[in-house]
C-alpha cells in the first residue's frame, strides 16, 4: 500500500490556520473539522510548520500563564520530515515512529498535497482487512451456493460423517431434505457389498484420504432402492477442518445402455455372420477386419486366411490400382456411403482364380483411432443372366418408349435454338449496339420480344427440370456458396422488375457475414428467383416483397419471402404446391406461367434435405419459409 492509497481511502482535505492565529481558534478549528493536525501557513500561503491536538494539550498542561496571547507559531512544529504520494506506507510509518511524530505532510511537485497521520494509515489498513474478509465471506456464500444448486450430488463428511449435502444429494438418496443426511455414517450409504472396496479405497492409516480415482459403486437410498452411481472425491478445508467432499451422479440408464450396447453388438454380430451378403469390414489402410460367414461362403476364404490382409486379394490384378484410388477418394469424401459399382461392373476374385460380377456398397464409420469401411457385395452372375433374358423381352417396348423421349429430346433442342436466337437477336436492338433507334416504339418491340423469349425459355427448362427431379436423373453440384451474396444478388435482378411495377423489395439478411453453406449454387439461385418473382407477381402496386433469413444454432438456416399481395385461401395452399396449379384470381390472370415455380422450389429444397413452408391468408399476403439443415452450414461469423 502506498501513501496516496491511504489519502484516497481517507479523503481528508488539508486544513491550514494563518500564523498569527491563537491557540484557541486553532482548537476550535480542530474540533470543528474533526482533524488532529494543522498546516501553519504564512500569508503567501507557504507552509511554516504543523500544530496538532497533542501540543495544545502539552501547552495547557504546563500552566503557562500567558496562554491567551501565544500564537500557533510560538507552540508548532516545524516539519523536519515529509513523505511524497509513491512512498510505502510502511517506510512512512516507520519514519513516524523514528521521529516521534504522529503526521507528515506529503509533498507533490514540491507542494503540500495533503497530511497524513498514524490514525490514517490504522483506519486504511483496517478497510483494507475489512475488504479482504468481506470478499473471503463473498467467496465463501457463492462457493457454498454454487454446491447447494450444483445438479450432482454433493456430500462432505469429516471422520467418515456427513457434515454436509446439497439439494440433488437428498433428492438422489430418497431425503427429503439435505439435512436429514446430516450426522450420517458416510459407509452407511454404500451397498455392503461395495463397502470393502470403499475401505480398501481409503487409506487405513488416514480416514480422511480420499477415495483413490473415479469409483462406481451401488448406493443405497432411503427408501431401499439402490441406484448405480459415479462417485469422485476430493479433499476440502471444511468450516476450518479437513474434509472429502464427493460429488456422484446416477449412472443407471447409462450402465444399462452400455449393456444394451454390449448385448446391441452381439445381436448385430449375429445378424452380420447370418446375411445372405458378403460383409467385409477393413480399416483405413486397406486391411480386413471382418469377414462374415457368407463372404467365406463367396470368396472360398476361410476368416483366418483374410484377417488382417489386404483388401486387394479379393479383387483381379487389372483392378486394383482403380480401386486403391477410389478407396482412397471415399475416405476423403464428405459422403458417408457410396456404390462402388456406379463407375462400372465391380469382379470379385474367388480363392480359386475364378471371377465373377459383383454389386456392392461401401460406408464410412468414423471411430476414435480412425474410420472403418465396411463393403457389402452380392454376387450378381446369376441375376445377369436372367436380366439378359429380360432385356430381350423388353426390347420392343423400349424401342417405343426410347422413340418417345427421343422425340422430346429433339423437341426441347428445337424450342432452345431459336429461343436463344430470339433472345440474342433481341439484346442487341434493346441495347441499341448497331446504333441509335429513332422509332420509340422499335425499341419496345425489341424488349417484348426479349421477354417472351426468357419466358418461353424459362417454361422449358421449368418442365425439364421436372422430367429430370421425376427421373431422379437430377444430381447436385455441391460447392461452398456464400448464401448472403448469392441472396443479394437475387435481389438485384428481380429489383428492376419489382421498381416497374410499383413494388418494394425489403432487404432484412442478418447472420450472413461469412455464412458459407454446401449446396448447388445455380439450383438455390433456382429456388430463391422462384420465390421472389412469384412475390413480385402477385403483388400489387405500392406493395412491399421482404426478403429475410437468419441462422438458428438447432433449426440450421432460414430464408423467407414474404409479401403484401393477393394471398392464397387455405384450402388452396395444396394446389399452388402442386406442378401445372394456376390459381383463380384478377391479379394471377394477368401473368403466365408454367405453374411449377413454387413446386420445383419445393422438390430443390427437399433435395438439399431442407424443407419448403407456405403460409398465406387471402387478401393479406404471403410468406414462404425455406429451412436448410445444419448439415448444410459449413462456416459463419464467430
């Protein structure tokens, strides 16, 4: 503690009298301002030296007869000491006691900054021990606190006596309050069973040793009932005395769902070995783990002539290095399984040299010293004969189904060339680049024809992406997109659109700094123009399109588009998610449309395992909730 600690925590002012005072005014001045010294100044205000309680005391005591007419300068000290702001509290106390003085005045800067005496620094060391225990007694009420609200069970016991339990304590062992624990035989909780091992825990020489690591013992509650419980302990200064303090949980549902693991893997174990597939497991370097009885029944291999050897021996020679790098590229994938016979006919090698065609499957299991592949393989030589047989038969029908797609095909090839022709053709008379146009009006043409273009084109892919989504022959192109700039610029190009016809679009994006999700980016493109184009065409002038989205930590990823238009009646909500619905209304007349938008927004988002919601009331407006999961975040801001 330093000496301007003290002046701060004492907050005393200086209090000077002028030199020609008399003794009695100093007194009164004293008194009155409740301090035990004096600064003597002269009338420039310098300080002559210092007049305390304890000289008028000393003068009045001698009888001096001429006491009326003495001034403070005839009984004052001059100051021989001072101290300063930095010094220590202990170096200025100890220069009192040399001294035989009582105060010092402190210089700053060659000034007075104020006195400070004997009593000042016992008033401040007494704070400053008030301080320390109120912030002991502080401690002590949230430790004590923070046990009695603690979920676990918590006891303390001295000499093998509770001395102490919390609320979850009582609640655990049957009580109905803690203090009925009190004064308890600690061994008495323990089954007896367990109370050997509970003495042998504890050291014999030293009862209050703690229990030696994490123990799992049986505990007996009030009432009888036992309960498999995790008990820790700890030692602890106790209301002054050594102490253990235990913590312990219930463990019973997870010691029984450890055993339904256990019993879980031998059922499975079982089921593996009676699969009419092959089931071969191997680890991350290639080697085999499992080899269940029906792959020995395939591949001719007894199990101890595969363990432990590589995958490779299953496979022809000509094969091998394809499959090391497909194993390999499945292991640094994001997918959790995969067909292996999607890149061509998987041949699988017998003991005996012969081959044979094969389906297989291959998983990911993610354990703590590495992951696990586990291939299940179907020899499919007899299946292939009879498909042959099949396709045979099936021929002629597949020539006219063949003749049906083929004629789409060729249809939707003949719409696109000169739709994108028009289209080309028309921004060039829009943007005017062979020079200006001089007719208003050729302009205007150009730019309808321009859209009609887009719409036809648009309704074309709308049905193409439907053959695609029905023939499950459409694939994602996941990447890494940035959600917010790709919202953004949705936004952008429907903006102008949206201006022309009198309507707002509201942006309200938060969370989306740095929010990258995995997912197609041209098919969430896709999804997001559907729904704000749908909301800018039936909403009327004046009216107002808000796009919103936000991050929730378990809900993943919300983006919604809501508008002030026309709305939809609830029971025709169904029917505006269906393909080909156009729905009565003035203001829908007054647009095409495919009537797929909606419906192929719905199928996208399903096939980025989100979800599509629409909520709507007629005459009031619309909104439309898309729901990423989690699985789809890859980062955001911290």
């Amino acid at each position: 503690m330093l000496v301007r600690d003290v002046m701060a925590l004492n907050r005393r002012d200086v209090v000077t009298v002028r030199a020609g005072a008399a003794i009695d005014e100093a007194a009164r001045l004293l008194a009155a301002r409740d301090v035990g010294v004096l600064a003597v100044v002269d009338g420039d205000g310098r300080s002559l030296g210092l007049v305390s309680e304890r000289d008028i005391a000393r003068t009045c005591a001698r009888g001096i007869a001429d006491i009326p007419n003495l001034r403070v300068t005839d009984i004052m000290t001059a100051p021989i000491e001072c101290c300063r702001p930095g010094d220590a509290i202990e170096a200025v106390r100890q220069c009192m006691v040399d001294r035989h003085t009582r105060h010092l005045p402190v210089i700053e800067d060659g000034k007075m900054a104020g006195m400070i005496s004997l009593r000042d620094i016992a008033r401040a060391e007494r704070r400053r021990i008030d301080a320390v225990n109120d912030t002991l007694a502080e401690t002590e009420r949230k430790f004590r606190n923070a046990i009695d609200n603690a979920p676990n069970g918590i006891y303390v016991q001295i000499g093998g006596v509770v001395v102490y339990a919390n609320r979850a304590a009582a609640s655990l062992l049957g009580a109905a309050d803690p203090r009925e624990l009190i004064g308890l035989q600690s061994i008495g909780l323990y089954h007896p069973d367990c109370r050997d091992e509970v003495r042998r825990r504890r050291s014999a020489a030293d009862r209050h040793k703690p229990l030696d690591g994490v123990f799992e013992p049986a505990i007996v509650r009030r009432d009888g009932l036992l309960f498999d419980a995790e008990t820790v302990s700890q030692e602890v200064i106790w209301d002054g005395e050594p102490a253990i303090l235990v913590h312990f949980r219930d463990c019973t549902a997870q010691k029984k769902a450890e055993r339904g693991l256990r019993e879980s893997e031998a059922r499975h174990r079982g089921i593996i070995d009676l699969a009419a597939d092959a089931i071969i497991s191997v680890d991350a370097g290639g080697r085999i783990t499992h080899f269940n009885r029906a792959a020995s029944a395939i591949f001719g291999y007894a199990v101890a002539e595969v363990v432990d050897q590589s995958l490779d021996m299953l496979l022809p020679e000509r094969f091998r290095a394809a499959h090391d790098r497909h194993l390999a590229g499945f292991i640094d994938s994001p997918e959790a399984t995969r067909r292996m016979d999607r890149r061509g006919t998987i041949v699988g090698l017998r003991k005996d040299g012969t081959e044979f065609p094969a389906e297989a499957s291959i998983s990911r299991c993610e354990l703590a010293d590495g992951p696990v592949l586990t291939v299940m393989l179907r020899d499919i030589a007899e299946r292939q004969q009879a498909d042959e047989a099949l396709r045979a038969a099936k021929t002629r029908a597949e020539i006219a189904d063949r003749s049906k797609s083929e004629f789409l095909a060729n249809m939707s090839h003949e719409l696109r060339t000169p739709l994108n022709a028009i289209i080309g053709f028309s921004e060039i008379l829009a943007m005017q680049t062979p020079g200006s146009v001089r007719d208003i009006k050729y302009r205007d043409y150009a730019r309808d024809i321009l859209q009609s273009g887009r719409h036809l084109l648009s309704l074309v892919n709308d049905i193409l992406d439907l053959s695609r989504l029905d023939s499950a022959d459409l694939r994602l192109d996941e990447e890494i997109v940035d959600i917010g700039e790709l919202i953004r610029s949705c936004i952008l190009n429907n903006r102008e659109r949206a201006g022309d016809a009198g309507i707002d679009i509201v942006e309200e994006i938060t969370d989306d700094r740095n929010l990258m999700l995995r997912a197609d980016p041209r098919r969430l493109r896709q999804i997001l123009t559907n729904l704000i184009s749908n909301a800018v065409k039936f909403t009327g002038p004046e009216g107002t399109v808000t796009v919103r989205s936000w991050l929730k930590p378990r809900d993943g990823y919300v983006l919604q588009v809501i508008d002030t238009g026309i709305g939809i009646a609830s029971e025709d909500i169904p029917k505006a998610l269906a393909p080909f619905e156009h729905l009565q209304s003035t203001l829908s007349r007054k647009h095409d449309g495919s009537g797929l938008g909606l419906f192929l927004a719905k199928l996208l988002v399903e096939r980025h395992g989100g979800s599509l919601d629409l909520q709507s009331r007629l005459g009031e407006g619309t909104t439309v909730t898309v729901r990423l999961p989690t699985t789809r975040i890859v980062s955001s801001a911290a």
